[in-house]
C-alpha cells in the first residue's frame, strides 16, 4: 500500500505566508513524490470551534481551495476535500477515538490553553475536542505523514497516543503519524513577537498581497538601529532576518548579518529587497488564482470529485473500527 498523506488548513481566511511555508510547501513536496497518496483537505469543521460568521462559512471554505489550487496543489494527483463532505465519517470516528483519551489529557495541551486565553467566553466541548477531531481527520485515512507547522506538534503528538491506544486495545493498524517538516516551519510574525498569525493584526502577509501591500505591511515591522556589536536573536530584527532566509537563502541572510556588525543595514533597503523577493514568489500563484475565480465549475468539481474520493477511504476504516470497538 502507498503511504498517505494527510493536512488540512482551517477555512479562517485567505492564507498567509506561515499557511505557505510551514504546511503548503510540505504538501506540495509529498504531492511530488510518488511514494505517497495524498490528501489535502479544508478544516471548516474545526473553524466552528471558536467563533465564527456562518455567513462567511462556506465561502471562505471554498477560497482556501482556491489558494490551495493556485499554490499547485494538482487533483489529478492529490485528493482535495472539505471536511464537512464527510463530516459524517470523521465526527464519527472522533467519538470513538474519544473513549480513550482522558479529560485531563484534553485540558493540559498548550494549544487548548491558549486558545482559552484568546476566547475565554468560548471554552466549548467542541474546542476542547479539537485535537480529537484532528486525530480522526488524519487516522481515517491511515495516514503516516502530515506537513504542518511546528506548532501543530501537541495536536500530533495526541494523534500517536491516539493511534496506540486504538492498536493495542482494538487491534487497528493505524500508522503513528509524524510531522513532515519543512523550512518554514516556524513563520515569526511581522510585528517581532510571536509567529505569524491571522488572528494577530499586523503581523502577516497573504498569498493575496500585491507588492505595494507587502512593502507597506513590512514598512512597520519594528526594528532599531542597524548595528551593533551582536545581531539580535530575538525581536523585529531577528525576524525580518528569518524572513530574509526564508525567501532569499540563508547567504543573504549572512550577509545582512556581516552587515550589522560593521557597517549598518539601512533597514528601508532590506525592507524594498525582501517585498521583491516574497512578490516575485507569489506572483505565480496570484495569476493563477485569477484564473480559477474565472472557473466557478471547475472548482465545483474538484470539491465534489474529492468529497467522493475521501469518502470511500474514510467510509472503511470507520467500518473497521466499530466492528473492532463492538458496533457489528
Ligand atoms: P491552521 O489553520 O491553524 O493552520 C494551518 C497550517 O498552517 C501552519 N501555520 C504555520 N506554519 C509556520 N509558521 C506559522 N507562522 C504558521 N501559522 C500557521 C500550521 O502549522 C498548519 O499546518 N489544526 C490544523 C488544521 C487541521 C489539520 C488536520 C492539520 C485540522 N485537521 C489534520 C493536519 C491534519 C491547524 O492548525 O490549522
């Protein structure tokens, strides 16, 4: 058998540069190679765990399809699905899984922890299930592989303990996913503290983003003088350095480096060259884009045609596992 792949994205809006580098370019990777089967799928069931517009639901689900499609996600050679076509099958499996995952186990991951701290009027069943619902989005279709970013390893390391548990008590065979990892697995944030977020104002750039957009985004990124004796290893600087490695390499990242130590970076020229090189690379990907707003039914299709595809993988192990748990 192939292995699989599987990832999903939220559907919380048009992507952004951390959504790119830390798991779209993983699973363009795995698309590649033709060991894997993969599975790209759009998490609008997890979107409902904190608030949401449900007015806005269905049409955002369907923009991370686009960006997806535009980035060279390719349905000929990837199965590209929403997870409510099948929520059926993966809230499903999500209770079963749950019957051997404690409360406590729940209530102790950092990711639940912070999200409490952003929505504390919005601690539901469903936000605290989320890795759950995660864990049988990936083990449904058996997957040993899943491109995501560093911060998704909690949610993973569940998905294995998961995984075991489900083995050892029922005698599944599923795999114990890992992260496939990629360069840009960890994206700072624009504004010098944390990682690059949607829910943080100011410190992304999205795949949509012309270069006017990018120059003036990045215009506010702090920074400080442009010397010293020691290149800072934290803060503005050191991310806009990141940035600089991410899209130019890590020579020029040296360079900036070297820079700082003797005659000063004039951060405005960084700023200028850095915008170039993260337009030049989305360039491709927003004429793309344009290209399937101007094809609704294709779109329509590869939704319906995936919907389909998934289905019939996560239709079995389902079966497999109430048969297994005592369900006949
Ligand atoms: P979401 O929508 O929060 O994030 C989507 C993906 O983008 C990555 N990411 C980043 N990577 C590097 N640097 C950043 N600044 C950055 N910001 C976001 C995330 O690591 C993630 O890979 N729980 C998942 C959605 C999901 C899923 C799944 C993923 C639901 N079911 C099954 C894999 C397998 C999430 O956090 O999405």
């Amino acid at each position: 058998m192939e292995k699989r792949v599987l990832s999903g994205i939220r559907a919380t809006g048009r992507l952004h540069l951390g959504n790119y580098l830390g798991a779209v370019k993983g699973m363009l990777a795995l698309q590649r190679d033709s060991e894997y089967e993969t599975l790209y799928m759009i998490a609008d069931l997890h979107t409902m765990t904190t608030p949401y517009d449900r007015k806005t639901l269905t049409s955002m689900a369907r923009e991370v399809v686009m960006d997806y499609l535009s980035c060279g996600l390719d349905p000929e050679k990837s199965v590209v699905f929403v997870q409510s076509d099948v929520a059926d099958l993966h809230a499903q499996l999500a209770f079963y899984l749950s019957t051997v995952v404690s409360v406590a186990r729940m209530r102790h991951l950092p990711t639940f922890k912070d999200k409490v701290k952003q929505y504390p009027k919005h601690v539901t069943m469903a936000l605290l299930n989320y890795p759950l619902l995660m864990a049988a989005d990936i083990l449904i279709y058996k997957a040993s592989k899943v491109p995501v970013g560093i911060d998704q390893e909690p949610h993973l390391e569940v998905a294995r303990e998961v995984a075991r548990k489900m083995n050892a008590q029922y005698g599944m065979d599923f795999p114990e996913p890992t992260r496939f990892v990629t360069e840009g697995e960890y994206v700072p944030s624009l504004m010098g503290e944390g990682k690059m977020s949607k829910s943080v104002e100011g410190s992304y750039i999205t795949l949509t983003d012309d270069l006017a957009t990018i120059k003036k985004r990045l215009a506010v990124a702090p920074t400080d003088s442009g010397k010293g004796d020691k290149v800072p290893s934290t803060g503005g600087v050191a991310n806009l350095l990141a940035l600089i490695e991410l899209f130019e390499g890590r020579k020029r990242r040296r360079e900036y480096e070297e820079q700082y130590v003797t005659d000063g970076i004039q951060y405005k020229d960084l700023k200028d060259e850095l915008a170039g090189a993260i337009s030049r690379e989305l360039e491709p990907i927003q004429k793309r884009r344009k290209e399937l707003e101007a094809d609704p039914k294709y779109v329509d299709q590869v939704i319906r045609e995936g919907a389909e595809k998934a289905r019939l993988i996560a239709r079995k192990t389902v079966a497999e596992v109430r048969e297994k748990m005592g369900l006949g």
